[in-house]
C-alpha cells in the first residue's frame, strides 16, 4: 500500500494518478473530499492532527509526503506548524507503523543564497542567513528526514529508508499556486520584469516530478541503496530564459506580454520595506514583493540532477515541447 500526504494537491494528485495507473494500491492522505471522484482510497485528516497520520500509515509500505505550506508570507508560525511539525507528525506516524519508506518532497530553494547559481548541485550548502521561511522551515524538515534515516540505521534492526527530493518550479495545467497568481498579476497590470530579463531558471512539469518521486521510492530497496539516506535536485535538465517562457505563458492564456520592468536592487529594497511593513502590523498574506522573491525572479539559477539519473534512473519523460503543448491545449 502506498500513502500520498497531499494526495488530492497539485503533485500528490499526480503521484497517485501514476501509481494507480502502474495498478499500484493507494491510499490519499488531504484535508477535504476531492470534488471529483477517485480511485484511490481517501483519508481525511491535517499534519496537525498526528492520530489522523496514524490511522493513514496502517499497513502502509511507502509514503510520499508532498504536503507543505508554500508562501512567501513573513510570519514563521504556520511554516513550523506546517512544514517541521507536520513533518515531525508524519515521521512518528512512520515509526509507530513500521513504515518502511518515505520519499519527502523538498524544494531546491533551500540551498538559494540570493545570488547566482549556475549547475548547482547536491553539494550546495543551506545559506549562512535565511531570508523566507518557506526555504528555511523545508531545509529543517528535509534535515528531520535524513536525521531519521540515520537514528535508524545506528538503533535499529528494521530498516526505515528515506530520501528528499528538490523539485524547482513545478507547472502544470492543474496548478493552483503559480498560474493563477501569475495571470491575476497580469491582468491588474501589476506584472513588473525584475532585472534584466537574461536569468535562466529550472522548471519541471508535474508528470517528471511524480515520475521521480516513484523511481526514488522504488530505488530505496535496502539500507545499502544509494538512493537512502541522500537528497536529489530534479528538473526538465535544461534551464529555460525566465521572463521568456513568463511571456510564454502569458501568451497562452491570450494575456499581453511584460512590459514594464525595475531593477533588482529597486525590487530588493522594496522588498525589504513590504517585509517590515508586514511585520510590524501584523498583516495576513503575502507582501507584493520580498527581498528572496526579488532575487528569485532577477538571478540566474539551475540545477545539475546528475545525481538522480545515476542514483535511481531519473530521465524526464515529457519533454520541454510537449509540456508546453500540454499547457496550450489545457490552460
């Protein structure tokens, strides 16, 4: 049996489409009933709740946990409760059931520093200050998997293996975080470039991301696995032009093209002062612009996913063109 956390979100969804379709057992792990029916098994419940988790992880072999709070919000409260406590919740609900794999869906954010980074990989260190809890909150959790995955080794004679994957920018038609505040954006006229427009950045669609996410899981057959106990970057493996493929999209949707644009060092400022503004009065949501997103939208940034090819086969098996196709007939 397999559990997907989040498994009626934007990537879970597609994790449990590909295993069902691979005549895998499932069982979905969400917070709400789907709107439309499922072939999957579903089990409501929170991160929060750790019985709910429990009752989840009942004769289940591999979990995938790809539920977390994805913000560019400046309040660390719901980044903790979410990511590292839900995390840790889910983690327990492991043990206490003798799950025997997890596959932790990560971020390559956590290894962002703000400046350019060209081929990185999984040697990148986290950065020496954190400047956006999303990343900060996921690198601690991806940190409570490995930690795991080592306490286990040294104490145990049941093996528990895990590994994180770090998706960057995952897209597809079904997304409900990034298009649709990216077309809102556009048609307030509130869609400025930031920087100089020439930034090459990683993207993945949906159906490579779950593909990974399944290869990973089916890799971890032991403790002596390469894939236990490691963390892998994953993408399309070709970087794209940032404002580009924005425009792009934009097109797709029949919205015009960006226009207008500031600089890094205007956004980064501005940033700073939302940040502040935001905290000092408490505000709910999300600051137009922060100094992380500032610097995510202007600097060059791609990963090299080497590691993930060796380690357990990963090839992404849409490709850029069809992807694109793919959005042009379902946006």
């Amino acid at each position: 049996m397999n559990l997907v956390i989040g498994g009626m979100g934007f990537l879970g969804s597609e994790i449990v489409r590909q295993l069902l379709e691979r005549g895998e057992k499932v069982r979905a792990f969400c917070r709400r009933q789907p709107a439309e029916p499922s072939h999957a098994e579903i089990v409501l419940g929170d991160l929060s709740d750790r019985q709910s988790l429990c009752n989840a992880c009942r004769g289940v072999e591999t979990v995938y946990h790809t539920a977390s709070l994805p913000s560019i919000s400046v309040h660390w409260k719901p980044f903790y409760e979410t990511n590292i406590v839900g995390t840790q919740n889910v983690l327990d609900a492991c043990r206490e059931n003798g799950v025997r794999r997890l596959v932790y869906t990560s971020s390559a954010s956590v290894t962002f520093n703000c400046q350019p980074q060209k081929g990185v990989d999984e040697s990148a260190p986290y950065p020496d200050r954190w400047l956006a809890h999303y990343p900060h909150s996921k690198a601690i959790a991806e940190k409570m998997i490995l930690d795991a995955v080592s306490s286990n080794h040294q104490n145990s004679n049941v093996p528990f293996l895990a590994c994180t994957l770090r998706p960057h920018l995952i897209i597809g038609h079904r997304d409900r975080h990034l298009f649709p505040r990216l077309f809102m954006r556009a048609k307030q006229g509130r869609l400025f470039r930031v920087g100089d427009g020439s930034n090459l950045i990683d993207i993945i669609f949906v159906e490579n991301a779950a593909l990974a996410h399944i290869q990973a899981a089916n890799a971890l057959t032991d403790s002596s696995s390469p894939v236990n106990g490691n963390t892998y970057y994953i993408s399309q493996g070709k970087p794209v032009n940032c404002w580009n493929w924005i425009n792009e999209i934009l097109t797709i949707k029949g919205l015009p093209n960006v226009q207008r644009s500031i600089s890094l060092k205007f956004a980064w400022k501005l940033g700073w002062i939302l940040e502040g503004w935001y905290k000092l009065l408490r505000l709910s949501g999300e600051p137009l612009m922060t100094r992380f997103l500032a610097a995510q939208l202007a600097q060059t940034h791609y990963l090299n996913i080497s590691k993930a090819k060796k380690d357990f086969g990963y090839e992404p098996k849409l490709s850029y063109e069809d992807g694109m196709e793919l959005l042009k007939q379902n946006l």
